[in-house]
C-alpha cells in the first residue's frame, strides 16, 4: 500500500490539551475549487511525544496536503520535540512482490528544504548514496563509494563534489532542471571524482577523499557530498542535475 510518513515516531495527539488546547489531530477535506482540484489536509497541531507525559514539553506542527491531481505537500512548522532520535519522513507508492515499491534515497531536511520529487527514472530524480559512513581508526586513509542512480537519459559526465561546507538554502544550478539545486560551495571543493555517465550505471564508483581520517581532530568532523550530472536533452539542449546532498559524520562507527 501507498504510505506517506510525515515524521515516523510515536507521536500522541491527545498528550499537550493541558497547555494547547486547540492540539490534536485534524483532517479536512477542501472541494472548493471543484472537480479535479480537491485537497485533503491532514494536521498534527502541537501534538506531543506518547513517551513524554508532560503536556506542553514536546510541541509539534506538521501537516500533509493530499491533493486530487496525485501531488502530495509535506508542510512542516515549530518542531522542538524529536531530538536526539531518528525520525524518518518521506512517502512510498507502495509496491508488490513483482513490482517492489523504489527507496526514493535520503535527504536532511534541515539543508534541503523546499524541494520537489519526481517520478523515478524521469532524470531529475537521480539520487547519490554513500556506502558507508567515514570511521576513525580504519587506517591512515580510506574510500567513500558513492552510488549514483537513475541516470536521466543523454546523461555526458557525473562528478561527485565533496567540501567541508554546505550552501544553506541551495542554489539552482546552471542550465538546472526544475528543482535541482547545488547544495555544496564551488570555490571550496575539497575533492571531485568525474567520470563518463556509462561507469557510473553499474554498482557506483570508489571515491578518495585523499584524508588522513587517522589523525586528531577528525572527531565529529562533518563533510558534504553531492553528484552533478550534465545531459542532453532530446533537443540537444545543455542540462545540469543534482542529487540530494549527504551530511557524513566522522566518528568511532
């Protein structure tokens, strides 16, 4: 089944009345605009953590538009409960036992944010994943396997930029398709591997950082990784794309 997860956690609709009033969990369906233009809106409003009993500690807003045309808006306001745990937001078309529902890839909500998804495989919605994250004590140097995905097609280059700083909102890229943003600073690039789109269809490709990760000072250190891709579109027309953007921890695992 189709699942939409807006903040994957055991959330209590009734757990802040006490302070908030007015909290809880709230659908309405607007059909106002008629046929065809229908939205459903699901609100959590200042809802609180089932594990937290204090009303009022753990105040959370959030809400889903569903609308009738098959967009979906994940709209996000004060969230000062959920720390210090994961919390997993996103959505899944759902899927079967021969047509698997696609992971869609992840991305930090604290850095990204708006964005827009696509369809997978229609090219904007290429994604980059890391294998691993980097650890301390795995030697005096070490690699980063980055998987690309979802190539769109005419793709001519992929690179893989890594910096020790990120663009906080991103910037649209170039020639960029809709959507797509560089989220990593150009003139601070610590390290790129490029390669010709046909090496980056199978498995992915091994990365050097060129660190000593070994040394003092690695500890909590915090790099950025995204992909670019330039392609041709059927017109012959230059087009950048971006991946999401990963935040890699330097840590002891």
């Amino acid at each position: 089944m189709a699942r939409v997860c807006m903040a994957w956690r055991d959330l209590h609709a009734g757990r802040n009345v006490t302070t908030h009033p007015a909290s809880g969990l709230y659908v309405q369906t607007d059909s106002s605009g008629g046929v065809g233009n229908g939205v459903t809106h699901v609100t959590w409003l200042e809802v609180g953590e089932f594990a937290v009993a204090a009303s009022g500690v753990s105040v959370n807003t959030m809400q889903c538009a569903l609308f009738e045309n098959g967009q979906i808006e994940m709209r996000y306001g004060q969230i000062n409960g959920m720390q210090g745990a994961v919390v997993i937001s996103g959505f899944s078309r759902g899927g079967s036992t021969t047509v698997p529902a696609i992971d869609g890839g992840s991305r930090d909500l604290s850095h990204e944010v708006p964005f827009t998804t696509t369809p997978e495989g229609t090219g904007a919605g290429i994604t980059l994943a890391p294998d691993i994250r980097p650890i301390l004590g795995a030697g005096s140097a070490f690699s980063l396997t980055h998987t690309m995905n979802a190539l769109p097609v005419g793709t001519l280059l992929a690179a893989v930029l890594i910096d020790f700083q990120a663009i906080t909102p991103g910037v649209p890229l170039p020639f960029g398709a809709s959507g797509c943003l560089q989220s990593i600073a150009v003139p601070n690039i610590l390290a790129t591997a490029v390669a010709p789109a046909s090496t980056w269809t199978s498995g992915g490709t091994t990365l050097p950082l060129g660190l000593a990760p070994d040394a003092g000072g690695w500890m909590d250190a915090v790099a950025w990784t995204q992909g670019i891709v330039l392609s041709l579109d059927p017109s012959g027309n230059p087009s950048t794309r971006s991946t999401n953007a990963n935040k890699l921890v330097f840590g002891l695992r």
